[in-house]
C-alpha cells in the first residue's frame, strides 16, 4: 500500500471513520517492560578479625506505560482499509463514480484558498463587536465598526479558530468541490500556506449541492453563532450589508457572492490532506 503522510489529520473524525467501519487502528496501548537488577549487600565484623562477605540479590522491577497513538500510521490503515472495504468513493482514480450526501470520497487536484476565507475572518471580529451594540444600548455603532476595523487590520485580517475554505480543481466532471478545513488540525510544523497546491483529500460530503440551486457557507464560517446573534445580524441587513459596511472601512472588496456555491457542488468536510 502507498505511504501517505499527512499535512493535516482530522484524528476523532478519522477515528470516528474507523469505528464505524470496524477499522481497527494502532491506538494507545499499554505496554508492560520487566527489569532484572542486582542488589550487592556486603557485610562485615572488623575488630581484631575482619570477617566479609557479599550477597547478591535480583530483583524484578515491572514498569507499565501508555504507548501513545501512531496518526500517521492510523491516517494509512484507515485509508486502506476503506479502499479494501469499499466504504470509500474514490473520485482520485474515478473521477465520474457517483456520490451521496455523507459518503467518504478521496480526490486529487489543486487546493487553493476561497476569498470566502477573509470574510470569516472578518466576521470573527465583527459578531463580538454587533453583540455589544445589541447588548449595551446606546452605544455609537458607526464607531463600534470603526474599532472592528482597526483590530483586523492590525491584526492581518486573521479570525483565530475560523474555519479556512478552499476551492479544489479536480478531474470531476462538471462539479465545483468546496473544502472545509479547521487550522486546529494541521499536521506537525504545516502552515496554513502549505495546503495550497497539488495534494490528495480524504472527506466527508457534507452537502451535495445540486443542479439550480444554492449553498451558503455562513455556517461554517460563523461557527458557535446561535439564534439570538444571527436574529441581530439579520436586522442588521444581514451578513451581506455587514460584509459591505466592512468593505468600506477596510479599504478592499469583500464580495459577499463568495459565500454562495453554486450547484452541481460538494462541499466537504475534510478528514485528512496528504
């Protein structure tokens, strides 16, 4: 089986994955290590006559630990095991296969970072900001937006936590493929800036977006963004009015059509880049 070393390893939705596809994976184990030392006692009587003597001892010393989780080698057993069982939907090396709503596929193709991306990161310092305005009366909002620009710019536009969206050029026919991907899960010393480029995605569907119609990624954007908050951005003219107030302030276009796929589309939830 190909090696596949991970970028980014989403490791409780892989092992979700191998649960339900009675995978096993090389979890933690508990490892038991015996010792054999030895003990020298030396005794002895000196007044006029010395009298010496040595006894040796062993003793058994029994250590138990936890050996941690192998990811990688998890990520692999858990690829190939889908691919063995057939849980998995390869659009890698069938481009055309159909899908469903909540299949496991795997694609190859050229990752690219969505401008949907700096509109969550926007709205990630914006929502806080809407929210002292609704709960504190009175206050100047103009203003309230003002300090919100200042903070991202200062801040390089970056929104800690908020989901990063890329556009997948792939071999599938006539489908734009939308990925999902959590900062929190990258692999080792991978940046952000290393998933843009040629790399292989194991996911989830999360939505089948189909012909004529429409898809937002305000969800996932504004993770954790109850009723009550998205009650007072919509009479706030909603994410869009947001989005353009934000644009002026901050000197650029953000274009709140970004937000929207449009059908024949998957969007995934990813699982793992390598």
């Amino acid at each position: 089986m190909a090696f596949r070393n991970p970028l980014y390893l989403n490791y409780e939705l892989l092992s979700n994955l191998a649960d339900y596809y009675e995978i096993e994976l090389p979890a933690e184990a508990q490892v038991t290590r015996k010792n054999v030392a030895e003990r020298t006692n030396r005794a002895g009587v000196s007044k006029v006559v010395d009298v010496g003597g040595e006894r040796v001892a062993t003793e058994e010393v029994t250590e138990v630990f936890n050996r941690q989780a192998r990811p990688v080698r998890a990520m692999n057993d858990v690829v190939d095991g889908l691919i063995q069982d057939g849980g998995l939907v390869d659009l890698a090396g069938h481009p055309s296969l159909p899908v469903g709503q909540r299949d496991v596929v795997q694609l190859e193709g050229e990752l690219a970072l969505s401008p949907a991306t700096e509109i969550g990161a926007v709205m990630a310092v914006m929502i806080p900001k809407i929210m002292m305005v609704v709960g504190t009366p009175g206050l100047d909002e103009e203003a309230i937006k003002t300090e919100a620009a200042r903070e991202i710019i200062l801040g390089g536009g970056a929104g800690a936590g908020v989901p990063h969206i890329f556009s997948m050029d792939t071999e599938v026919p006539d489908t734009r493929v939308v990925v999902v991907a959590d900062p929190a899960y990258l692999f080792g010393s991978t940046k952000i800036d290393d998933l843009d480029g040629e790399h292989t995605v194991l996911a989830t569907v999360d939505q089948l977006v189909g012909v004529d119609r429409r898809y937002s990624l305000e969800r996932h954007l504004l993770p954790g963004v109850n009723r009550s908050v998205r009650r007072a951005i919509q009479a706030r003219g909603g994410v869009s009015s947001m989005i353009a107030s934000s644009s002026g302030l901050l000197g650029r276009n953000l274009d709140p059509e970004e937000l929207q796929v449009n059908g024949p589309a998957l969007v995934l939830t990813t699982v793992a880049i390598y």
